[in-house]
C-alpha cells in the first residue's frame, strides 16, 4: 500500500507543465502472463497488486496530473541480500549489479514518453505481460 499512498500524495506536488517519469520496483514473478514457475506465492501476489494498484493509479494520473509517466520496473535478479538464497539458480548472465540495474532505470527514465500509460518493462526495456 506504501506506493499507492506515496503516489496519491504525489499528486498535488508533481502537477506542471514539466515532464516527470515516477518509477517503482516490481518483479517479473508479480506476472500473471508470464508465470510459467508458480511458487512463492505471497511475494508474487503482493507484486501482482502492486502493478493493479499502478494501473489504477495511471488512469487518475493521466485524469489530474498529465505531465507524468509512471513506470513499473522490473529489474531482474538483482545481486543483493534479498536474492542471495536463490541466486545459485540463475542462469549465467541473468544476476545484475545494483550498479547496472540503476543505470539501466536512469536510462529507461531518461527515454520514457509523458502518454497516459503504465510502462511495465524490464531491464532491458521489454514490455512485461500482465
């Protein structure tokens, strides 16, 4: 709920005339699309919300506060302590620095269009399915 109400908030303050990208860190495993794994069923559905809560969310944005892009980011495995029990299973090439996951969000940031939509990408600037 923590990005639902800091967003709400958010409203009043980022309303302009200049352009803002707003990005929050989902997970590719909050996709209903593309679970192909099942498994970790909590942290999947509290991910699932998360990108229902910003797909709510970019309909009131596109309504009151047009001059804002939100963005759900998917930033793969990212080496930190929260993936450190699962990151034996990732594939070669696939566990990302923090380093690397933020300039790839500056980037994505950077380039991202003001349109009235919910871009839910990944690191690599893929589209994710619902």
């Amino acid at each position: 709920m923590v990005p639902a109400l800091w967003l709400k908030s958010l409203f009043k303050i980022l309303k302009g005339q200049e352009p803002c990208v707003v990005a929050t860190m989902s997970a590719r495993v909050g996709s209903i699309g593309d679970n192909r794994m099942g498994g970790w069923h909590s942290y999947r559905a509290s991910k699932a919300t998360l990108n229902m809560v910003l797909q709510d969310m970019v309909i009131e944005y596109a309504r009151r506060v047009k001059n804002v892009k939100l963005i759900a980011f998917r930033p793969g495995t990212t080496d930190t302590g929260l993936s450190k029990p699962f990151q034996t299973a990732v594939p070669s090439g696939k566990l990302f620095s923090p380093a690397f996951v933020a300039t790839r969000l500056a980037q994505i940031m950077d380039n991202a269009n003001v349109d009235g939509q919910l871009s839910d990408i990944d690191w690599n600037s893929q589209p994710i399915p619902w």
